[in-house]
C-alpha cells in the first residue's frame, strides 16, 4: 500500500470515518463500518446522487428493492453461470490472485520501464484471453509465457487458473437443501428490472425514462486488499435508463457526460478523472466506459456507464414468461426497450473524495493535515468554538448554534487550545469554525474562519447563516 494509502487509511480510522468490521475479533476481511463522520459523508453523497439523478430529473423515478431475490433472477441475469472472476494461486505463499490483475500489473511495470511495445503486445493477448472460450486456460497461457512472478513472495510457482463465482448464496426458510439456494444480491440492477412494469404504471412514465435506486451488494471478491475499494459488502448507486431501440447510443453519450459533470462538481479535479473503455464488453453489453479516478493505488474504476440493450428485461421475460414489451403510442410499435445503466459504487464514491481531499501543508513554520471536502459533502459543516469556557462565551455559542443548527450540520468544542481545535476540524475537513470571543459577548459579532485559506472575517451573529450559505454556493476546488 502507498503512504499516502495507508496514511487516509489511518486518519479514516483515528477520525470515526471508517472502521474494520468486527475488530475485536480480528476483523473480517474486505467489509467495512461507517464511523460518525463516515455515514454524514455517506448521507451527504447519497443525498447529492439522489437529487442529480431522481429530483432533477422528471421522467427517473425512484426504488427500494429487497436484496433477496427469487433465485430464478440470478439465472436469467447470467450470473449463475457467468459472473465469475479468474483465480489463480501462488502455491508458496499460499495467497491468492485475479489472473486478469497479475497481468495488467506486468503491463503497468513494462509500460513505467519505458517498453510500450510490449507492454502494447501483452494487452492484446489480455484483450484476446478474456474474450475466448476457454479464458482460464488463455490467461494462465500469458502468466507462464510472460512468466509473471508472484508480487508478494517473488516466486513462479503458480496453480491452474479456476473459475470462481462471485455469488455468495443462503438459504431461504428453515431448510437447507438445493431447492431453497438464494442469493445475495451482486448488483442492485436486477431489483430494478424485475420492476421495470411497476414502476412504469406507477408512475405513469413512457419510454424513455428511468429508474434509479441505491443499495447493497455482496461480491466475494478473490483479492480484497485495498481498503474500501475492494469489498465483499458494498454499496452501490444505480440508474438503468429505459430508451427506444436504436436511441441507446444517444442515451448513453448524454449519460456518460451526466456522470462525469457529477464526480467534478463534488469537487474532484478534471486532472484526476478519466474515461476508460472496456477491454471485454459483458456478454449483454453494446458499448461500456468507466469512469476513473486516479487513486493513490493508480487509476481504477469507481463508476460504469453501460449500454446493456434488451438483455435483462428479454431474459426476464423468457424466463418468468411474462411480457417485458412496451408498446410505444407515438410509434405504434412493441418492443422491449434497450436500457443505458449508470452504475457508481458508493464506497468508491467515498474512497475518491477522501483521496481527493487529503492534504499536507505547511503553514508558517507548523504542518497541518486538511481534508479539502467540498462544503456541501462535509461530514461537519460548522464548528463553533468558544475561545474560552467562561466570561459568557458557551452560552453565547450555544445561541450562535441555535441559529445555525436549522440549516448545517455542526460540532460545539469548547474543550483545550483553540490552535489544536482549528487543527481537528481542518482534519476531519469542517469548511467553516466560529469563534466567539469576548467581543462576540459584548457586541454580538463573531470570527467565521476558512479552512481552505484560512482567512478570519469578523461578522454580526445573525449575518452568518446567510454569509455560510453563500460562501458554500460560490465554493471552488483549490
Ligand atoms: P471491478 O472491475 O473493479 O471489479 P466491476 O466492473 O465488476 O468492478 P461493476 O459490476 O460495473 O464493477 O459495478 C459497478 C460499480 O460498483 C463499480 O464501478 C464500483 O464502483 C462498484 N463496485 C463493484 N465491485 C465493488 C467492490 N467489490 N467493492 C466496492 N465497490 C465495488
């Protein structure tokens, strides 16, 4: 893990964002808890997501589905015989690998070595192995010609390469055999397909429209070493988009600039953000791009946008026999309609912004460690902090509060030197301290400090709402 990895690591931990699940007894690996700060983050993304994707747009509509799910589904979907990952085990250490990531990391060394050429010559026999029929075999073919090597222990001593299916299953009812297998949702799409005519009827919607919904999902991920990246139990943020035959790539276009704008205006920077075209389309998928962000770890994907076509809702139809078709009143025609699907993960979401807003800076002789989150996404937007606990202070603090706790989330600290105060909410990332001082006592005025630039302005009490609300608004990425 890199330093920086581990050092937001460390503060996520030290600052109640992000815990271990389970950790007194050891943890469990790739699952993860939301500390107090961690789930007003989490809020403050869902929320955003809900009134970009739901609010803002008249014809998407919202669901809750169960994440169990007739076992039928996972049949139809192809995720019981096909939603599996490449395994691959070094039989000295014992740990375990995604033969598709062994190589793409031999890719990354050869390409940083400055040989494009090869590493351009690896990529197309990835690109190839993962479309064959056999992909197991063709990937092991590349780790023994390229003769990867192990990245923890060195070694070339590898197993086969074996399917594994991502899919963690249970048992419905009190009996446990074969027939009453179910399991936990991988994604959340499927809940919306299987939905698709009721809440079209409810309503009262006509192609195209969506429908979006957030939720858990539950992958058995083979390798899971990296924080809230990698999870078994995650969340994920999802739209399928419901759209004529023939208008997906329209669709899919004006999605795929949607999405972007969204990470931007969270305040990720452009620089850090990019498109990354599939090396293998799904085998329901006519076009697929993911959104990456540049994580200490490298780039990696935290969000997909898919042009999925008539896949789903035709193979729920065949299988549930029941008709998927909507009948188009302008065209005077039945059809199942193609879908374009935004699929974000939540926690990647929020891998992104921690990531994002990390900084170190030096600041006249002293360092401090900022998170730089956009004021609309902060766990805490308001600290107010008496400058003494006495003289009248608290009390006109509280009353300072009181006005503000109506439209921001805020933390009261009247506890040790007001430097270390100033320096703990710079690291949980609070855009905004008031200070009340003894002139606040006296003539009702009091100092709003900056996070970012630091800068204190002095103000009448009542002047502060207003003043927050539009510096939040006129807030910009530094
Ligand atoms: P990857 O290639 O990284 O395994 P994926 O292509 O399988 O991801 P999708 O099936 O497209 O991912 O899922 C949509 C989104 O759900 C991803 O962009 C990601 O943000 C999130 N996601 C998927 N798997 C996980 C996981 N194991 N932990 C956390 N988030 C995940």
């Amino acid at each position: 893990m890199s330093d920086l990895f581990e050092k937001i690591v460390s503060l996520s931990k030290r600052r109640g964002f992000i815990f271990q699940s389970s950790e007194i007894y050891g943890g469990l690996s790739a699952t993860y808890d939301y500390g107090p700060l961690g789930v007003e983050l989490k809020r403050n993304v869902t929320q955003r997501w809900w009134n970009s994707m739901v609010y803002r747009h008249d014809n998407v509509s919202g669901l809750d589905a169960a994440i169990l799910m007739h076992p039928t589904t996972w049949k139809a979907s192809g995720h019981v015989d096909a939603f599996n990952d490449p395994m691959i085990d070094d039989k000295t250490s014992k740990m375990r690998y995604r033969a598709d990531q062994l190589i793409e990391g031999h890719i990354d060394r050869l390409r940083r070595k400055g040989k494009d050429d090869e590493a351009e010559r690896v990529y197309s026999d990835l690109v190839d192995a993962l479309n064959a029929d056999d992909a197991a075999k063709a990937l092991y073919d590349i780790i023994m010609t390229e003769e990867i090597r192990s990245p923890d222990s060195g070694m070339f001593d590898w197993t086969e390469v074996r399917q594994f299916n991502l899919m963690f299953d249970t048992h419905i009812g009190p009996i446990t055999n074969a027939d009453n297998k179910i399991y936990l949702r991988p994604e959340t799409a499927q809940g919306i397909f299987v939905n698709f005519h009721n809440v079209r009827e409810t309503g009262r919607h006509q192609v195209p429209f969506g429908i979006a919904q957030i939720g858990k999902a539950f992958r058995n991920e083979i390798v899971a070493r990296q924080f809230i990246f990698r999870m078994r139990e995650f969340e994920q943020m999802e739209m399928q988009y419901f759209v004529k035959p023939g208008s997906q790539m329209e669709a899919f276009e004006a999605w795929r600039e949607e999405r972007m704008q969204w990470h931007i205006d969270n305040g990720v920077r452009p620089s850090k953000l990019r498109w990354h075209e599939h090396e293998k389309l799904a085998h329901y998928a006519d076009a697929a791009q993911d959104i990456q962000y540049e994580f200490p770890i490298g780039w990696q994907e935290v969000e997909g946008i898919h042009s999925r076509t008539d896949f789903d809702l035709g193979a729920h139809q065949e299988h549930s026999g029941k008709k998927m078709e909507y009948f188009d009143q302008l065209a005077n025609e039945k059809y199942i309609p193609y879908v374009v699907e935004t699929s974000a993960g939540l926690d990647r979401t929020i891998l992104t912004l921690l990531c994002e807003a990390y900084r170190e800076e030096e600041v006249g002789g002293d360092s401090r460690t900022v998170l730089k989150f956009h004021p609309k996404l902060a766990p805490v937007t308001v600290g107010i902090l008496p400058l003494v606990k006495k003289d009248g202070m608290p009390e006109q603090a509280h009353k300072m509060e009181d006005m503000l706790k109506e439209h921001f989330n805020t933390f009261y600290d009247e506890k040790g030197a007001i430097g270390r105060r100033y320096r703990r909410m710079d690291e949980i990332g609070t855009p905004y301290c008031i200070t009340i001082d003894g002139e606040s006592v006296e003539e009702g005025t009091v100092t709003v400090r900056d996070r970012d630039s630091m800068q204190q302005e002095r103000l009448p009490m009542e002047n502060v709402p207003g003043y927050l609300i539009d510096q939040i608004n006129n807030w910009e990425t530094s």
